[in-house]
C-alpha cells in the first residue's frame, strides 16, 4: 500500500497448461531442501516443509496476505503462517526491538528507500536470500524477476528481501459512479478539476482527499506535478544531476500551493495520514477522488472492495466502480501520464528466527513461484515480481469488468515500461526534508522558492 507502501513489469496474458503444470515443480523446490542449501546461518534451523513462522508488515491488507498463505498451504500443508498487521507509522517502533530480541518474526516486510521498515536500516537482521533463489529458479534467476525488484532490497552484497512484486504511483483514483450521479467527465487538467470540485462541493460530496499528514504520499503527488511541467526532473533532483531549486521544482512546489488555495485539496489535509483517513473517506463515498498507485487496484474486485467499504466503517458495503486516471494536466504542458515505482515491499527472513527453512521457504515461494506469483497477479495488489507472472482475468471479479478490466490493463501495461524509481533513491534526510517543504508550502510558512532552497541545502550535505 504504499502500498502502502510503494509499487512493475508487465507481460502477455494467461498461462499455458504446461506451464502450470511446471509451477508444481518449481513451487516443490522452492525454499526445499536443507537449510544449508536454503541459505541458512546455522546447522539447526527447523524443517524446511513443516513447523510455524510468523510474518510481520505493514502491508499487504488482511484479505491478501491470507490469500496468499492459503495458497501457500495448497503446496505446503504443514507450515503454518501467522500474519501480523501493524501501521504504517508504528511499523519501525515495533519491527526495531522485534528483531533486536530472540522472539522477533520469522518473515518481515522490508521496503526500498528510506520509509517505513527500510531495507538499508532492517535488511542487515536478514537472511541472504540468492542461494535460495538460485535453487528455485536457476543460475539465470535474475533474468526472471523483475530488476527493480532485485536491485532494490539489497543490503549491500546481500539479497536481503524477495520483492512479491511492486507498485507505481502517478495514478488518481476516482469514484466513477459519483462521477456518473452527477454527469461529470474525469479532470483532464486544472480548469477542469476547479469545476468538477465545484459541483461535487455543491452537492455535499467532497472532490479529493489525501493524507498530506503523511510525506511519501506527498512526494508521490509533487513528482507527478514536477513530471507534468517537466518529465525527469524529479528524478535527476535525486540524483543531484539538477539542483532542487530548478525552476520545474519550484513551479511543482507552487502547484502543489495552489490545489489547498483554489479547494482542490480538502480542508485540514495537513492534519490527515493517508491511512485510514483519506482511504476510509475515499472508500466510504464521502470523496470522489483519491490519490492513489497502483496497489488500490486490489480495491477493483468486488471482494477487495466490500472488505475496504466494511473497513472504512459502512455497515451495508455496496461495491463502486473504480477507475485510475492520469494526474490532471495542472501545468497545461501535456505531459501526463507519468507513473514511478519500486518493489512494494520485500519479505526478510530474519537471522535470529529458529525456523529458518520454513521462512525461507515461505519467502522464496511467494516470491518466486509461478503459483504463488499467480496469486499475487489475481490479488491486483501489486504487479507480480516475477516477469512471465500476469492477472487471470477470468478468475478476477471485478466491480464492473467492462469498464474496469481495459483501465487496468492500460495502468498495468503503462507501469511495464517505466523505470522512474518511486521512493527506493530517496534517502531519509531529504525524505524528512521532502516532507517539510510539501507542508510549510502547503501552510503558507514557506514560500516555493525558500522550499526549495532549503531542499537544496539538505541534498548538498548528503553524500
């Protein structure tokens, strides 16, 4: 979910019979064997096909991960995982001590960048996974996963995480039968979403809300803004080939400005996490745009969006059509369309764990197998790590298929060709910095250009 997380490649659809009947094999190897040859440090590390590990993150939702582990058991009946869902916020305060201790999780998430559960801080508690990988997939395995998804959840030379597969922001979701209600088209620019905001205000129906409370949500909508003046600056900010007083940083900082000034952003926005609030209100009706990546694609099945609406505390869910669409053209640039991703999350054996082989095989079966890539593919959560790996879309219930499955096909086919990384470059300094300019912008305590310096500052110190 930044998943909650965060957010990639995209392939033909459909599996041969041949090829499933393969995934036997591959999905019996995976994480089998000794624990030596699972990469394990240790010679007593558990059974490699039996026992119970627990799975600590902040994401995927309930629905998934139990999807997920009732997948898993299809193939390993007597390894029994136990999922524990904690916030995005307390993730760190809780994983730190966790694994600092003898009776932390066996399994834990871990994400690129320098959010919540980062690989570069938590990878080093982990297991190296590429033994295990190599078992399961063979000598050229990198060539089977997706790359971001294998350079991004190194800690060092180590493999410290297996992606189960990324997102891609870049993307509003909107409610389309709200739209629908009150003869309205999608905002294709910012005229347009004055007017659309307008109506719907009039109506009582808020227009769009995010949890601006929260930075990597922030930094999701000023990349999309700083992709609309410019493609690429972004990007090369972070990679200090452009300083972040460019004038494309600016006028995204004076966009960004612009959506709280002209009520485009809903009120009390910078008192508002992402998760639960903005996600609740979208779910519930109360607004009709959100914005949101790739992973709230989940939220298009008819299962994944009755359990959200429930979620978000409405007693009588009726299922809604969703749909994502490009940011609005806020700069009138025509540069629309940009989507940025990483691995979502990645799942960490950790070293201390007294069940080992169970955990990796865990691990590496989710991440690598074609079932448990399958699985991950018809969730819409994320877009499966594996690259041969593609929705069943026979076996997807969507809301309203006819309208849906060709808008996520588009989302899932757009994100495959990009390589804009998402968070995965952004490193904690300049990420707290990051989340600094959006708000005092935002509030008008700092102007886009005072912003921007001081962003510049925090990026010259960081080596």
């Amino acid at each position: 979910m930044l998943g909650s997380s965060r957010i990639w490649k995209r392939r033909p659809l459909g599996f041969a019979a041949a090829l499933m009947s393969g995934a036997l094999v591959l999905a019996g190897c995976a994480g089998g064997g000794t624990p030596a040859q699972n990469g394990a440090q240790g010679a007593d590390q558990g059974s490699a096909d039996s026992g119970e590990i627990t799975w600590w993150g902040w994401t995927p939702d309930a629905a998934p991960a139990n999807a997920y582990i009732k997948a898993f058991n299809k193939v390993y009946p007597n390894i029994k995982v136990t999922f524990k869902k904690l916030t995005i916020d307390g993730y760190d305060a809780a994983i730190r001590p966790a694994l600092a201790s003898s009776v932390g999780p066996d399994v834990f998430d871990v994400a690129p960048g320098a959010a919540n559960g980062s690989v570069d801080i938590y990878g080093v508690n982990a297991l190296d996974l590429k033994p295990a990988v190599e078992k399961a997939l063979g000598a050229d395995w990198e060539s089977k996963l997706a790359p971001i998804g294998v350079s991004s959840l190194k800690n060092g030379d180590k493999l410290a995480a297996l992606s189960v597969g990324s997102v891609f922001s870049g993307t509003v979701w909107i409610n389309k039968d709200l739209f629908d209600k009150y003869n309205l088209q999608p905002p294709a620019n910012y005229d347009e979403w004055k007017k659309v905001c307008a109506t719907f205000k009039a109506n009582g129906v808020g227009c769009f809300v995010q949890g601006a409370a929260q930075t990597a949500f922030n930094e999701d909508t000023l990349q999309a803004i700083s992709n609309n003046v410019q493609p690429g600056v972004w990007e090369k900010a972070l990679k200090k080939e452009v300083p972040w007083t460019d004038p494309t940083i600016v006028k995204a900082l004076t966009l960004w400005k612009g959506l709280f000034d002209d009520g485009i952003m809903q009120e009390g926005a910078l008192g508002t996490q992402q998760y639960p609030d903005a996600n609740n209100g979208f779910m519930s009706g109360k607004y009709a745009m959100v914005m949101m990546g790739s992973w709230y694609m989940q939220y298009s099945t008819v299962e994944g969006m009755t359990a959200a609406i429930s979620g978000a505390g409405v007693a009588d869910p009726k299922p809604f059509t969703q749909l994502p669409i490009p940011f609005p053209d806020i700069a009138g640039t025509g540069n629309v369309g940009s989507l940025y991703g990483d691995a979502d999350f990645g799942l960490a054996v950790n070293q201390k764990s007294k069940n080992i082989a169970a955990a990796t095989t865990f691990a590496t079966w989710l991440g690598t197998s074609t079932e448990g890539q399958q699985a991950v593919a018809d969730i819409l959560n994320d877009i499966p790590a594996l690259v041969s790996a593609q929705p069943n879309w026979d076996a997807v219930k969507l809301v309203n298929p006819e309208v849906q499955k060709p808008a996520l096909e588009k989302l899932i086919s757009d994100a495959g060709k990009s390589d804009e990384p998402r968070l995965a470059t952004v490193v904690a300094d300049l990420q707290t910095a990051i989340g600094v300019a959006s708000t005092t912008v935002a509030a008008g305590e700092a102007t886009p250009e005072e912003a921007a310096a001081t962003l510049q500052d925090t990026a010259s110190k960081i080596k």
